[in-house]
C-alpha cells in the first residue's frame, strides 16, 4: 500500500510546484522542466535545454496552441504576440523557434487595483521539441505603462517582451 500511495503523493506535490492551470507541455515534459529549472532572472522560472542554440532564429507564433482562460480580456494574446514579434527585428542564423503562450490564470482585482495574469511560455523546435520554457505572473502596474492610455494588456504584454530581452539577450 505503500508504494501505491507515495507516488500519487509525490505527483501531486509536482504538478503543485508547477502551475495549477492548462499547459502546453506533456506529463512527459513536465517532469523534464521541473527536473532542471531555476528561479532567478526575469522570469519565476525559467528552464533551457541543454541543447538550445543561443542564436536561435525567428521566434514564431504558435496561434494553435496559445489558449487563454476566460477571465483574461479579449485581446491579451494578440497583445503578447504583438509584443514578442519584435524579438525578430535582428536576423539570427540559428533554427527557428515556435513559440505558445498559455494564460493560465488571470485575476481583474477591484477597481483602482491592478489585474494579474499568470504566463506560461514555451519555445519549441522544428521536430516539436521544447528548447525552452517560461513561468511568470504579471502584474499591470503603472509604473510599468509608458502612457496612460496604455491598457492593462499592452502593459503586460510588454512587461514579458521585456523580460524575454533580458533572459536570452535579444
């Protein structure tokens, strides 16, 4: 009995210790991300195949697989895609990537607070293969607008271009 019960205790503890929500990553790959990632940098977590081309080429929208939860407005994830396509503006001679974005979670908060999205961001290769993989939380604060027309999914769709610069130096 035992050994029936550790391991569905032990696969509950790491699936909580990645995200709660919707992934593009199989169970497969999950444990492989979980195995090897790390905290710091930009992002919460970030994990990068040991086989990942620091020059990869374009970074490609995966419209397919990207998915938001009801919750998050309309327009978030052409945002983000609007935002992540200027990582392309300088050639690269490495493969190209495609790249999905999954809002997994997403809170409105009250009026005069700031909404929070929950990202997962995965970057596969040309056979299907995740090269690297992002987990962060934004929240739209105005400190990270750059006018104040700017709305609460232009400033976190941003806030993650930014963050995708810093992690691979684009």
């Amino acid at each position: 009995m035992q050994f029936v019960v550790a391991p569905v205790v032990a696969l509950g503890l790491y699936a909580a210790d990645f995200h709660e929500g919707r992934t593009q990553l199989t169970p497969d790959e999950t444990s492989q991300v979980m195995q090897t990632w790390a905290g710091g940098g930009p992002f919460q977590k970030l994990w990068k195949s040991p086989d990942l081309d620091p020059d990869w080429g374009l970074l490609k929208w995966d419209e397919e697989h990207s998915w938001a939860v009801p919750e998050a407005p309309g327009d978030i994830l052409r945002m983000v895609r609007e935002e992540v396509g200027q990582l392309n503006e300088k050639p690269r001679k490495g493969e190209d990537l495609t790249l999905s974005v999954t809002v997994y979670r997403y809170k409105r908060m009250g009026f005069l607070s700031n909404p929070i999205g929950w990202f997962e961001l995965v970057a596969r290769n040309r056979q299907g293969r995740p090269v690297w993989m992002a987990l962060d939380q934004v929240k739209a604060t105005q400190s990270l607008a750059v006018s104040l027309a700017d709305s609460d999914t232009q400033i976190m769709a941003r806030e993650l271009r930014r963050k995708l610069r810093t992690a691979f130096d684009r």
